[in-house]
C-alpha cells in the first residue's frame, strides 16, 4: 500500500483506545499513519475525550508526529479512510447488564456472545454496522474494515455477506490469548510450533505441531486444565472433560467450556449472580476506575490495568492485521473471513475463524478439510443458530429470534425461554427499530 | 416378485406379534405367504410359545393355510427367506429400565430411543444387527430386511451403510400415526391430503396440503397440541410453542417434544419417575398382562389392549411395506432410507427418514430440498450425533460414547455426564462386549 | 382445483397447436376446460388463423363446449389463466435455419437445443420468456407455467431461477417417446416396468426395472441401435458404442448420441447440409403442406403427418402435466423441474429433467442418489455450460457467451470458434437486444 | 527433522537426476544429506551407471560428503528412507512412442499427460506406485514420498486415496516455470509479487497481485501470447483467445492450449508427426545426446543442455520441497496435494494442484473458494476423467477405461475411439497385467 495511512475507530471512546495506540506506535515503522479519528456517539461524549486526550499524550510521547482527531461525526472521519476499525458498543454497558441479568433471572446464562446475551447484542449491532458500511460506501470505497465489536463472527459475516463489504475481516483476542499462553505449558516458544485453529468465533479448536511436524496436541490436552491454560480471564473456568479432548484430539477454545461443562458454568454465573451482581457489572466498575486513570494528565501509556480486562489483546490484534495487510507480509493470523472451502463441511460463503495468511489482498484462509462427526454436528448446528440470529437481525421476523433461542444450547427450552426473549426485546426497545412492531404488541400484553 | 412368500420375524416372541399376524391376514390376498417363523433367544422362550402359539390360532381362525414355524435356531429360520423383520429388543425390558433410570437418577431424560437410553439401546442392537446379516449374506442373499427395532434409524444406518445390506427398509409408527390423528383435526380424510415428511427417525417434520395443493400446515399447527394430535401415546404432551412451529411452517414429530420443551419433559420424567418408577416399567406391566390374555386358547385374533401400547401400527408398516414390495405397488410411505439427496444438507449416504415410494425396487425417497437454517442444523446435529453413536457401538471407542453424550441435546452436559455414561456401561456389560477393556477398567476404579 | 379452468398458449400459431387441442379434448373428463387462448405475434397472425380455426373446428366436433380464442394481445389472454403453455419460436424458423448454417459453414454441428444453434436460441428465448413472467406476475399470478419452448431445461432455469416463477414446469417428448417405444423391444407393456429418468433437458439418462424389481436395463441397451429404439426421428441414429453404455449400466437419451459419436453426427450433418440444405429447412417444408392440409374446412380432428415430426408427443406431455396437476394426481413424469438434491452432485437450485410425481403442488422429483463418475463429469459439465449460456442470454456479456461455447462439446475449439460466435450475433441481431453493443461492434469491423 | 537425511530416488537412471544432484547440492546447509539412493530396474542399469556416476562427481566437486549409492534392489535402498522421490518412467520412452503414435495414427492427439497417452502412462504407473508404497509402509513407513512422475495429479491421488499413503506430494514444473518467466513480461521480480494457483495437475489457473493487493492478472492476460510468455517448451504454443481470458479473468497454464485451442494443437501435432515422428521420438534422441555428455568424466556439473528439456525444474521442485518439509519453512509452493476444501466444487478427497504452504506437516493448501461456472464445469469433468482412468488402472474394467477415453475432451469421440484404446492396449501388453484378461480377448480377434 502506498503512503501514510488513515486510520479510524468506530467507538473511539473505548477504554481499549490506549491499546490501539500503543499498538500502532509498536508498529510505526512499517505502518506509517497519517491520522487517527476517533468516532464515538454523544453518550460516549465524555469517555471519548478523556481517552482521546491519553491517545494524543501516547502519540506525543512517541517519536512519531500523528494527530489524533475526535469527532462525533462519523461522516466526517470516514473520508478517505484507509482502514476503519470498529469497537462499538450498542447500549454500553447497560445494555450488556440486561443482556446477563435477565436470562440468569430465568435461571438461564446470560452469555454475552454465544448465548441469549450474544444474540440480543448482534440485534442491535448488525443494523449499526450495516449504516457505517452504507457511510464507506460512499465516503471510503477502498477503505478496509476490521470488526472486533462481538458477537465479531456474526457482525462480520452481516457485513461481507448481508452489506457487501468484501474487503472485511473479524477479530477476536481468544487464538491470541491461546498462542501466548500455552507454549509455556510445553516449556517452548511461540516461535518453535505451528498453530492451525479452525471453527466459528468463540467457537473453534486448534492443533499444534512441533518443527518435526509432531502433532502435540495431545500432549497440551493434558496441561489444559492448569492455571494459564489460555482462556480469557473473563471464562470461569470449569475444567475440561479430557478425554472428550483427546477423543476429538483437538485444543478447544475457552467458550468451549460453556458447552462441554454447561451445568457448571451455569452454577457459577448464577451464583456469581446472587454474589455480586452480573459480569457486565463488574466490567462497568473496572470501566471506571480505567477511566479516572486515564485523566491523569501525566499518563502518557497504556496502563497495565487495561491489560486484566477479558478484551486484552483485541486491539492488538487488529494494528497487527492493518500492518500485514498494509505491508502485504502475508502473516499467519486467526481471523473471521470468507470460508471459501477452508472448512469443508460449511457454506462457502459463511463467515469462519480460522487460520489464515493476512497480506495486501486481505485474508486467504488455509483448508483444513473435513471436521470429525461431532465437531462437524456442534459447527453446522452454531452457524445454523447464527443465520437465523443474523436473518432476524435484519429483518426484525420475531420466529427467527425465536428459532434462535430455542437451537442455541446455551437457552434453555423450557416455559421460560420465550419470556426471556420477550423481555430482553422490551428491555432493549430503544435499539431494536427493526422489532418495533412486536416490541408495541408484547408491551401491549 | 414371484410365488408365495418366507418370512421370519427375529424377535418373534415379541407382545407385538398379533398385530404382525393380523397385518399379514388383511393383505393376504395381495401378498400370498408361504410360511412364518418366528425366531427368539432362549431368554424369550416362553413367551416365543404362547405367542407363536396365539399366532398360529390366527391363522387357523382366516380363510388362508400358512404355518407359523417357533424356533431358537436362527439360521434355521433364515434359510432362503424372502422378507426378515426384526423387532428383537437385546437384554429385554430389563436393559431399557436400566437405560431410563440411571439417567433419571443423574436427573436427566433417559429417553428411550434419542437421548442416554437411545445411545445405549443402539451400543446394544448394533452388534447384533451385524450378526444376523451376517447370516442372511450366507442363507438368503436376496431377502429384503425390514427393521423396526429402535432406535430404528441409526440401527437401519448400520445395516445398509457400515453392514452392506442394502435391501434393508426402516420403520416406525410414528408417522404412521400422525397420518392417521391428524386429518380428523382438520375435518378431512387422509384421502384427500398429500403428506410430505423429511427428517430423521424420531425427528422429522411434515407438511400438509389439500387437493389443491394448498398448504394446510398452518391450519395444521394451530391444532396440533389438541386431544388426538397425532403423537405416540407414550409420549408427555407438552404444548408445543406454536410461534415457534409457524415461524419453521413445519410440522413436528411427537419426539421433538423432547427438545423444544426439554425442560418440561425433564420435570414430567422425574416425577413419573418419582411417583411410579419408568415408563419402561409400567410397560414390563402391561406386557406381563398382554401374555396373561395370550394363553387363552380362545383368542384367535389381536386383542384391543395391543393397541394402546406405544409401538402400536410398527407392525402394520412392515406389513404394508412388505406387501409394497412384493406387489410393486409405488405405495406412499415414510420409512429409513438411504437419503440419495433427498435432505440435501445431508450426505447421499446417510439414512433418513423421508417420504418415499415403495415398489420392488425399495424405497425411492422425494426430494425435499433444501431445509431452513435452523431445522437444517438440528439435522446435521443430531445425525453426528448418530454418526458418533454407530462408531462407537462399532469400535467400541469410548471417547466417541462420550462425544455422542456430549453433544446430544438430551444429556446434560455437568459433572455428572460421564458419570451417566459409565455406570450405564457397567450395568450393561452383559450386552456390550465391543466396551469390554473400558468397562472392567471403570470396574476397577 | 377448482371449477374449470383457462388454458393460455403462447405461440398458439404453431403447427403442433392441433396435437394441444387432441391432448385436451382426450383428458376432458379429468381436466374441464373453460376457454383456450391462442396468442401470436404479428409475424405468426396467418399461421394463427389457420391453426386456431381448426382448434376450433376439433372442439366442435368434441362433445365439449370450449371455446378457442385467438388473439395478438398477449396481455388479454394471460389475464386470470389457469395454465400458460409456451412453445413459440423467436424468430421463427428462418431463425433455426441461421442457427444450423453458419457452424455448418465452419464445419460444426449446429445441433438446434444443445450445439451452438441451442445456445442461441436461448439467447433469443429467454429474455421473452422473462417478459411473459413480467406479465403473468401482474396478471395471472397463480398460473402454472408448462413450457415446451426448447432448449427446455435451459428456458425452465431462467423462469424459475432467475425470473423467480416457482410454478414452472418444464417438458420434453424425448423421455415420452422412450418409453413408448422401448417396452416393444423387450417384448413388454409400459405398465409392466418402472422407468427412472434423470440428468439435465437434452442430456439424461434412464433405468428400467421389472415387476420383480429386476434390473432390465443391461437387456435393453443390447436393443437400443435397433430400429424402433426410441430416439425421436430428427436425430440420426449413428449407433452407440454398447460396451460403453453396459459400463455405465444407463440407457441413453437419444441426443447422447451427439456426445458418444461427435464425429458421425457431425458427418451425418455436414453431408445433409451438402445434399439438401440444413434439418431447419426440411422442416420448414414439412411445416409449409402441414398448414396446407389445416386449411381443410373439413379437416376436424390432428392430421397423422403431424406424428411424423420430430416434436410429436411434447404437446401430449403438457396436457398430461396439466391434468396432474389438476386433479391432483400424484402421476410419474418426467420434467424439468428444481433439483432439490434429486441428483445430488448438482446444487439444489438448478434446473433438472427427472423422473417427478406431478400433483396439486406442481413436481415433486424422486431423489436418484450419486452418480458414477463420468456420468457426474459430463452433467457438471454441462450444466456449467446451461449456466453460462442462460447468464449472457441475461446479460448480453460477450466473454460468457464465449465461455459456454468452448465448453460445449458440440462447438469446437479452433481458430473457427469465435467466428461463428460473431457471425451468430450478427445474423440474429434483431432478436438480442441485449448484445446490442457488442454486435455494432462486431458489424463495425 | 532431526539430523542428516537420508534420499531415495526411484528411476535414479534418469537424465534428470543431475539437476536433482544440483538442486540438493545448492540447499545443502538448509537440509544436511546423509546418502542418496539411486534406484533404477534391470533394463535402465547403463543409464542408472552413469548417470550415477556423474552425481558421485557432482558431490564431490561439492563442499559436501556425500554418497550416492546406485542399486537395482528397491527394498535395499528404501530401508529406513526419510525421502523417496519417483522419476521413473514404465516402459520408456518407448512407451511413450506408442502413447504419441497410436492416437496420432488415427487423428488423434496423443498428448503425453492429458489426452489418450496421459490416461496409458496412469495405466502403466498406477500398479507400480501402489508397489513402491507397499514397500515404504514396511521399510520406511515415516518418509516422505515426492513423486514428479507423470500423470502427476493422478498418480499422486492413486498413491493418497488409494494406496493410503499420506504423507505424499505431487510435484510439476509447469507453475515454476510460470513463476520464473510472467514476472519479465510485467516488468517486474518474483518478489514483488504474490502468485495464487487453483485446479489440476497440467490443469489449473492462477491469479497474480502486487504488494498493494491490485489484481494484476488482466494485465497479464495481454502478454500470455508474447514469447517466453510461461509455457514448457514442449508445448506449442497456439496462441489463447484472450477475450475468453479476459472474461474469466484468470491465467492459464500452457497445458489450457491443449482444450481452448484443441484444434491448432491437434494439426500442429499431425505435422510435426508427419515430418519428425512424435514428440517422444525427439525426445529420445535428446536423451541420448544427453548421456554421451554424461560419460564424460571431467563433466562434474549439471550440463547447461539439460535445462531445454520439458521437464526442467521438476527436480528443483523436490529439491525445494524436501527443504520446506525439512527444514518446516511455510513456504508457498504449487503442489499436487488433497483438496481439503480448497477448491470447493470438488471432493476433500480429490487430489488437486494448489498455492500450498509446506511445512514439516506437509502440505497445506490455501482456500481457493469457489470457480466460476466455466471453470467448475471444467474441473468437474477433468476431475471425473481421471476418476475412471485411476480407477481402470486399479482394477482393469474396459468400460471405465473406455468412458474415461470418451470423457477425455482431447480424445475424439468417432469410430476410431474404441480402436485407439484397443491398439494401446494390446501395444503396452507388457506393462498392464491389470487388463490382462482383455488383451488377450483382443488379440484373438
Ligand atoms: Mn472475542
Ligand atoms: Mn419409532
Ligand atoms: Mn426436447
Ligand atoms: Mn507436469
């Protein structure tokens, strides 16, 4: 790519910003930014400029002269973008706290990406993410757009598939976190393996080999289960039934857990619950205590507080994806993209995570061929549950949300499951335009 | 086909029998038999005698001269048969009382034919399934195998797929009965219905329409949790969400039940459990009482009380499709065929349970096309589920038992799963000598 | 359905209009008419007037009282019709007859459905058909769509793939005339045999079974070069290699033998053209004394001379379509029709000609599994080709064009190829709109 | 890999094992060679001696101690091999005279790979590879097999699919030598650019991207004619009609003459035939000039006349493959390798030639997605071709060998297919004792 780039974020007034930027000054050299615009909306007004003032004191800070540019106008920052980068949140934080709470009132898992909470937060970020792509359209044709707001799989499989915006491509810290931490489980270097991960976000497995092309999968099965195992902090983490693993011979992912061990996930977010309130909850205090840091005007790096938080990583990974692409370095990465056949037994079309090589052209993902019985069946069954959380996302039909529920493992189908989307349908009224019409009718009731 | 008919009946001291009997007697003229016999296993003995005996009598008591041959010899029985139906149920009541309780104690679904029980009772038949075509290659290389041992589709996929018989036909009465309920609901005669199902056994979905080819599903729904609604008595009628049902405008079998309402067929079991013990005991009752009213010699004919039991009209759709065989017939019927494309997000290879015409040639599934996402990954689930189960009962491979626990929705998923799985192959270590190593293992423990 | 019914047909100036009416009046018993509109274009008004006054004249011969409407005004007639019925000729024959010359000229086979003459007439074909649908939307939105306008499969793809008209079944007498003819040479009645047809318009394969289910196609394909053997009369019959045909275990269509024996077709085409001018122009002969006897005012009934065409039996085939449909009747056919996995190794949504059950809700394809191999390569093949052909009649794209023609194996591929591509476009232009750019190019030059 | 490696290569005899010497010598610090093997049978002893001898010189003009060892005792040399490579031709160049002729004879192409001579040299081939694999599984059951033998995609799934032998890669020259020439005609190096293959062995197409991802194949498309345009020089170069390139926006491989050109091709050939003989008999005279230069003993390098061969660079290829494997190196090459998805119209199973990372796993393709029409149809049928061909090399069935002949688009389908296929059949008695039974069928006519 020729020249200096353009960067904006969509959600700007995150507290992640600090680590965009720390990952971006990282790789100034062989990704020379221009600008950076941080977009964010009037609620996120004020988030926005005290983090937007620590990203101008970071770059500052640096050897490199690049002005960080905040703005509520969204049009506006996307001229001539060379890569947008989305970490909205639809609703904050309170929005999530609704998206836990009720289910686990109904004794259910709120799960805030793979279950009820996931589905509720892809209804109101799909039709979001479908008017950026309409502003891009016209105002950065060419412009990449990395996703990394959640549910990323089925936000970015709206995007390329529903929106048209091939030049996409998802993100998730999960594979990161994973390749980070569990060469030290075999006492090697990241350097020293290869990783291959295939699957959907927050829902696929790996496998890694050894220089001999030694499969050691088997071998990192039996350190999955110790402290540092990879899964983000966020994931209670029930142990793994091993020989489930080894019978697959394949490396779960952390939200693997929810499935596998659904009962003892349950238990604890319930008990969680009675204790302290919502996950989302605690993040939104963290989320405080973040920003009054970032006030201070003497701050001119990311904290290592930001490094605790379950997001770790995410922004990371996405100035490491802008910089393969920019620099066409053809970058082994695990990403949400097109499947085109790298995992056999799904659509072409479907949106995967899986292993891939990041360059100029975007991401080209490695086959990986057939899947075994089972994580085939488990596959075909989530992307199932997708397509129609994302078909109703787009079209507001409330027998799709409905069929939604009632396919994904983590809802309960019982004489709760509907009134737990009805509720969460009501509670989030004001960021499901398109389910105004049922909205009206259930309040009616 | 040509001259009078052989057919043996492996579990012929089945309560079932009569109706066997009478299905025959009605469709004699259309399907002259030659002789009958009715093979069992020295534990069916007794039982083999008074209702081969009472078999007999029926026979006496029609216009027609066949013999009804009793025997333990298999082969005997085998030698140069034209038609073999197999209702046999390996290990007796006794093993399908221990695959509900051991669940039910573990607070789970032990269902009997898709959930823990079903997995079993297949680990159980599988085997046996291969025996006795492996017999049936030596002595009557060109009989058709009609089987109605449950769980009917995956042992019908052992027998054409991992067995090689391919003149092999599966069925249930499931479908049988709802084609049978319904038209009643809608003031109709099946008559003047056109009925189209597709699934797998045990969990399939239907469509209606009229003469005119006007689809009456809806109509059909919204009647389909009334008194008569076509679901096997042995079934706890939890209402169906109909939102739910009109969102797929599908129509589905009493089965799925189970997993659309799973929590209130849970608390159903449970409390029969509580209060009566299994469902697999009241019918051990039943049976006892069936075989009391078999010994009187007076009884010439199928007595009423058969068909209250569940498995009511199985018998009659061997017969009629036996007669549609022999007959060359073209007959509309809903039987476990190899798919051939018909579900075509299945593989050619899988047996379904779709409708089908049935001539000389077998069973000719009607293409279906393509099904909506989420009944297509609930099909692709469950059937990987099945796959797992097949491989397991094959290899004996305890990881794959425990990836088919796993991922059937019927078992939980907690502490206790592998708990379930375990003491589910101790107890049952008499039929089960593919597990042998891995049961005197946890024998051990 | 109810009451009766108004028949529409397009291009009702045809000579085969007296074989629709013959149809019509056989099955009126099944199939009450109301009326029957005949439409034409300007160009067809004599041919019209001849064949509608003799339609009439059957009809009053009849003991029914259907009146026969004759009109240029396409729009009146479609309004509230029960069945349209297409088989008009764009072009009329002098069209088939440029179709024919030029790759004669260049030394190919300018074979009229499935050659370069067959990819034409698509072009030409189909953008009408797509204005007929425009039509019937607004008009007639719940007609059935019978269309004979050949090449069928092709014009059938585009009606319901492209245009979106589900209640669309295509017809081809090539399956019909098989199996009138071959039960003869086995010494056999057609009600003594089960026939299954599958594979694309123009390019399918069959198998016959006995009453016993017994295989009879290796019997048949030692008769298939005999006279008598099916093929319609316009194919020259140059003889299929046996051995080939009884390694596949398929009987052939009759246009196969364009495949298996390119050169002697070609021969046998080169050396017509040499003698007698082109298969189009004895056509137009023929068709010429046809009108000459229409003209008869005491002509009443379908002159035999009209069997003697290659297309007899394909009005037959509709008003036998038409009548299942009607009454309901569940009756085999073979017609091109939606996939639906009938054969599996082609996606859902293409068009096929398989062996159906015509009901109330249209064809119901009988799913016919994997094919072998070659069989698999050739219909991939091929319809590959249909696809290309049907996307430049849509778009007018050159380079597909050019695609379909060096993928079919009727056009060679050579310094010719693209010559006779050009010189089609220019001598068709009137009836291609949609290449209109290209062709003021190509007449530049 | 852990330490020095030990090399086998099977028709060590060949003309080409100097530039395999060469290839091991320039990459020996990456990948450290204990001993070579070269294996040769009784009738190639001359060559295999001094050839031989001229690689023992190679070595030692080399930094590196290295022996060659020469046998004609295969299972001697494959004792505890890390690499075999396959270079062996069965029955010469004098079979390969007979493939080119016999065709030629009656108007046909025997193109040596993909016409008739290709479907005879599989024929030859096959049994032998599933030989070499039978002793490898005893004697060195964890080497790599490199087979460069042609037909190489076929044989190569022959040896994966069939014979079981996983650890296999099929290698051509012809993307190498496209790689190593187009750069020049954009003006531009290897290096800046990112090449991406997809399709068959001696049947695929790629697309090439610049550093900024711009697509710059239809570029490229307008020098493919231009001289050193990327096709082997054995192949004559019929100039490609570029607005079929252009409109499939995709770059062939020179062996695409063969199809889009097929009738220049086949004149070009019949010339040749009628004024030098065959390709193959040219070939042998190269051959021969080449081993007198061999013998002479102060020659201690790869001879600069070799490089004009056809088959340059094919042993470059091993050499380079057998590095990435060794030395685990990801880098991109264009192997024959199973599909796994990544060309998604085809079988996982289905060997296909693809942009590949090589790693110590082995190969890896890249997900290609899905091929346009054209190409699918394309692809499906080729591959179907080489179906039946693998499989009458397999079994010897007449009938698949004759379908894969009428498939075949460079054969001709007339009267003198079947005695084309007869006469090679009978000519290479001696190396198909597979169809034994046949020959001698056909010589007694
Ligand atoms: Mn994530
Ligand atoms: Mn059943
Ligand atoms: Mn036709
Ligand atoms: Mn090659």
């Amino acid at each position: 790519m020729k020249g200096p780039v353009k960067i904006v974020t969509i959600g700007g007034g995150s507290s992640y910003t600090p680590e965009l930027m720390e990952g971006f000054i990282k790789r100034y050299q062989d990704l020379p930014i221009r600008e950076i615009w941080l977009v964010d909306i009037e609620d996120g007004k004020e988030k926005l400029e005290i983090v937007g003032a620590l990203a101008q004191r970071m770059w500052d800070a640096s050897p490199y002269d690049v002005k960080v540019h905040l703005t509520l106008d969204r049009r506006e920052a996307l001229k001539d973008a060379d890569f947008v980068t989305t970490q909205f949140r639809v609703g904050l934080l309170d929005a999530r706290i609704k998206d836990e709470r009720i289910p686990l009132l109904h004794g259910m898992l709120g799960q805030e990406t793979n279950g009820a909470g996931g589905i509720f937060k892809a209804f109101r970020t799909i039709p979001v993410i479908g008017q950026i792509i309409e502003d891009m359209k016209e105002l950065c044709p060419n412009a990449w757009l990395i996703n990394f707001t959640n549910p990323s799989g089925m936000v970015t499989e709206a995007a390329i598939k529903h929106f048209g915006w091939e030049r996409c491509i998802g993100l998730c810290n999960v594979p990161t976190i994973s390749m980070m931490a569990e060469p030290r489980l075999l006492g090697k270097d990241l350097s020293e393996l290869t990783y291959r991960f295939a699957g959907l976000n927050h829902f696929h497995w790996h496998k890694v080999y050894d220089r001999d092309g030694k499969d050691l999968t088997p071998e990192l099965i039996d350190h999955i289960n110790e402290a540092g195992g990879g899964t983000p902090v966020n994931i209670y983490q029930a142990p793994f039934p091993l020989e489930l693993l080894h019978s697959m011979n394949l490396l779960p992912c952390g939200y693997h857990r929810y499935y596998y061990q659904k009962q003892a996930m349950l238990d604890h977010a319930l008990e969680e619950f009675r204790q302290g309130g919502t996950r989302a909850e605690q993040v939104k205090q963290t989320e405080k205590e973040l920003f009054e840091l970032y006030k201070n005007p003497q701050l001119h790096e990311k904290p290592v507080q930001l490094s605790k938080r379950g997001g770790a990583y995410y922004s990371d990974a996405a100035c490491e994806c802008i910089r393969a692409i920019y620099s066409n370095s053809r970058t082994h990465m695990v990403v949400s993209t097109r499947n085109n056949g790298a995992i056999s037994c799904l659509d072409d079309d479907s949106i995967v995570e899986v292993s891939s090589l990041i360059s100029a052209t975007g991401a080209q993902p490695l086959a990986w061929g057939p899947m075994p019985s089972a994580e085939k069946g488990w596959l075909q069954m989530m992307k199932a549950m997708e397509e129609c959380t994302i078909q109703a996302a787009l079209t507001g039909d409330y027998g799709l949300a409905l069929e939604a529920f009632v396919l994904n493992p983590l809802v309960e189908n019982n004489a709760e499951t509907q009134r737990v989307l009805d509720e969460l349908l009501v509670a989030h009224e004001k960021y499901l335009p398109q389910f105004h019409g049922k909205i009206q009718q259930l309040k009616a009731k």
